[in-house]
C-alpha cells in the first residue's frame, strides 16, 4: 500500500516525506537514468474506477484474469477479464466486517489469499482465502485462514511453496510473520530493525511489498521510507531467516512489485514517484524507470503489479494498479480514480 487515508496520519507522513524524498521538494534524483532515460514502455488503461477509488494490490487467475483489492472506498475484491477491451470489472466480494483490503496473492491453484483489516486498529487484521476452483458461476469460496490479533498493519502478502502458507509484512512492526492456512497458525518469523523497520522517529512506512522467489528462495521486499530494495534467504516450510538480510539498491520508494520472470529483475511501483521502476536484483543494481515520471498520469500513484498469465497473449505484460495519486496528486494537485495498466514491459525490452 501507499498510505491508508484511514491512518490518519497525514501531517506525520508529509513531514517524514519531507526529510526523505518528497518528489516535490528537495533534489529530484531517482532515476539512475536521467542523464539519457529511455522511452517508457507502452501502456494502456485496461480499467479505471471511480475517482476516489484505491487500488491496492493485484494476482492474476490461471484463466488470465486479474484479481484486484481496494483499499478505498469499500473492501472489495474485483475480478477484470483484461482481454475485453473496454474491461469490466465485476465485484468477486465485499468482506463485510471490513474497511480495507491490502495483499493478495496466489497460494495453491486458483486459490488466493488476502489480508483484510481496518488499517489503522490493532486487533482487526485478518488473513482470507478466495478459492475459485468451484463453480465459477457461484463465484469463490471464501474463508477467514486466521486472525492477526498482534498486527498494526497488514500489507504486502507472498505465498510460500506448497499453499500451506503466506508471509505477510507489517509495515509499522518492520516484521513479517508466518500465517498458515491451513492450520491458522501465525508466528513472527522475520524481524530486521535496518532493512524492514520504519524510520526512526517516523511514522512512516517500513516494509511493504514482499514476493516469494521460487528460483532462488530469497523473500525480496521493499522498505518504502528507507527506500530499499532488499532480500533474505528463508526456509520454505518455516518462513524463517537461513541467511542475512541483505540490502540490494537503495533510492527505490518502492511499494508493492512484481519479480521478473527470468530472475535478477524485479518491477516496483513508486507510487510517490507516479513511476514503475525496473530494478536489478543484486548489491548495488541499476534501476530504470519503465514508465510513467513525476508529472504523468500514466501510472500515477502506482501501488503493485502482477504478470500476465495467458499464454502467448499477454505474458509479456504487466499489469499495474494505481490509488489515482491520492497520496501524491501529479503536479500538486491531479488526482483520478484508481486503475488497472497494462504496461507492455515484452516489447519493450
Ligand atoms: C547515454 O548518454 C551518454 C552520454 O550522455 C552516451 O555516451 C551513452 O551512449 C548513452 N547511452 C544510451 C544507452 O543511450
Ligand atoms: C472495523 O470497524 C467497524 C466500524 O467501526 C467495526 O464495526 C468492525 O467490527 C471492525 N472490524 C474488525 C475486524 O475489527
Ligand atoms: C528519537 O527520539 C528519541 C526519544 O525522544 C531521541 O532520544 C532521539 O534522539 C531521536 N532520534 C532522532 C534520530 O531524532
Ligand atoms: C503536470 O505539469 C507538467 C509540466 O507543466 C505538464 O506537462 C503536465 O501536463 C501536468 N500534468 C497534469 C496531470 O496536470
Ligand atoms: C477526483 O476527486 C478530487 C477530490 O474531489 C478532485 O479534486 C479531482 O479533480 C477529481 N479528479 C477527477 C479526474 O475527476
């Protein structure tokens, strides 16, 4: 997520986005590229909702069609068929009880896992599975996995091998812990002050976006005020630390992403940047804007992406979802209502 508006946190965050990287004050610097920055990949709006609408994280369905979550207004899970043009977007669920709805992704085949909470309360965070292997007239079946009493906020979620369970971070704790599906189990399993803690004295994110790399077994994640893109090798069954926790490349006010399908590579939305950035997953990699800048709309306010899944159609393709620059309006001011891009990273590199 960027930044729930029910945290009601605004003056403590604008004061922290001050001092750290506010994109409209202080020494624009992001793009390791600036000097002779490359043509942004093409993009298109696949879908958009109304204004005032939040998207905050995305997963795609085996069949390719994209499973989104809202922040705001409500706390709805939609499903978008992205191969209709224009799309529609049809409400999946509403999870009742509810404000917000933050991560989401792919546990075992076609059956999803989400956090759902009131933000900013200790005590309403929740992790449920979406199980779409039945009847797909009927819609999902739907069940809360466990409670997460201890949070303070839920938000990035990786499923680990095998579907029995999820990491999920806690963006204020700077923790991820451990949430078993099947067992409803819930444990902290990784905690680093450097790499997944806010900021000192801040009430500022710390660690958002996570994803699960098969390839390697590396958990990858971001600390969005810190700024760092950063991993740690974890047991696959027990979603605890084998290895340290190692910071990648820095001067990325990353959000939630989306690895690269060969590996090496990961995609981050900046939403405070209205940017998609490209980042080399190793110490000290290259990042390069993909699309979208300071004072564009394109991708304004970007909060996650996710693959394609239909072969040989779109898989080349990333689709983006954005909160409209809720949290920072393009030019001061310029919001819109949240939505899906389809960003074609294939023909572009
Ligand atoms: C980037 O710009 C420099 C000079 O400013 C030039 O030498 C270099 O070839 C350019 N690189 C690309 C990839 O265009
Ligand atoms: C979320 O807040 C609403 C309104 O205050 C409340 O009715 C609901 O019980 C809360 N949900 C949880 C899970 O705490
Ligand atoms: C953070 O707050 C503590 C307690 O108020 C203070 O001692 C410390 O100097 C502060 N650190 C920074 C970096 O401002
Ligand atoms: C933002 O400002 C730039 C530069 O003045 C302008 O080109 C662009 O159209 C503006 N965008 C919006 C959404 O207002
Ligand atoms: C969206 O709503 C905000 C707040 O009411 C308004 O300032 C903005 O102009 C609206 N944007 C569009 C594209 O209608």
């Amino acid at each position: 997520m960027i930044i729930s508006k029910a945290l009601a946190l605004a003056p403590a965050l604008l004061a922290a986005a001050a001092t750290t990287a506010s994109p409209f004050r202080g020494p624009v610097n992001h793009h390791a590229h600036d000097a002779n920055a490359s043509a942004p990949a093409p993009a298109r709006t696949v879908y958009q909702f109304a204004n005032g609408t939040w998207v905050e994280n995305v997963a795609v369905r085996p069949n390719g069609n994209l499973l989104v979550t809202l922040l705001a207004p409500h706390p709805d899970l939609y499903e978008i068929d992205p191969s209709t043009d224009p799309a529609s977007a049809t409400l999946v669920r509403r999870f009742a009880g509810y404000a917000n709805l933050l991560g989401i992704a792919e546990a075992r085949p076609d059956i999803f896992a989400l956090v759902a909470a009131n933000s900013s309360v200790r005590g309403s965070h929740a992790v449920w599975t979406a199980d779409f292997n039945g009847d797909e007239a009927s819609g999902p079946e739907v069940a809360k996995a466990a409670d997460v009493p201890e949070a303070v906020l839920l938000n990035g979620l990786a499923a680990l091998p095998g579907g029995g369970a999820v990491l999920v971070s806690d963006t204020w704790q700077g923790n991820v812990r451990r949430v078993g599906l099947r067992d409803g189990k819930v444990d902290v399993v990784l905690e680093d002050v450097a790499t997944m803690a806010p900021p000192p004295n801040a009430s500022a994110l710390g660690i958002n976006g996570v994803r699960f790399s098969e390839a390697d077994g590396f958990l990858y994640y971001v600390n969005s005020y810190k700024q760092l893109v950063a991993r740690v090798e974890v047991d696959e069954a027990s979603g605890e630390a084998v290895g340290p926790f190692e910071v990648l490349v820095s001067g990325v006010f990353g959000d939630d992403f989306a690895l690269g399908r060969g590996g090496g590579v990961a995609y981050v939305a900046e939403g405070w940047r209205e940017d998609v950035v490209r980042v080399e997953l190793r110490a000290g990699g290259e990042k390069e804007v993909v699309v979208g800048g300071l004072h564009e709309t394109t991708v304004a306010g970007a909060t996650s992406a996710a693959w394609g899944r239909r072969k040989g159609v779109d898989e080349g393709v990333l689709y983006v979802t954005t909160c409209g620059a809720q949290e920072v309006p393009v030019n001061g001011t310029y919001t819109e209502g949240g939505k899906i891009v389809a960003v074609d990273v294939g023909s572009w590199r």
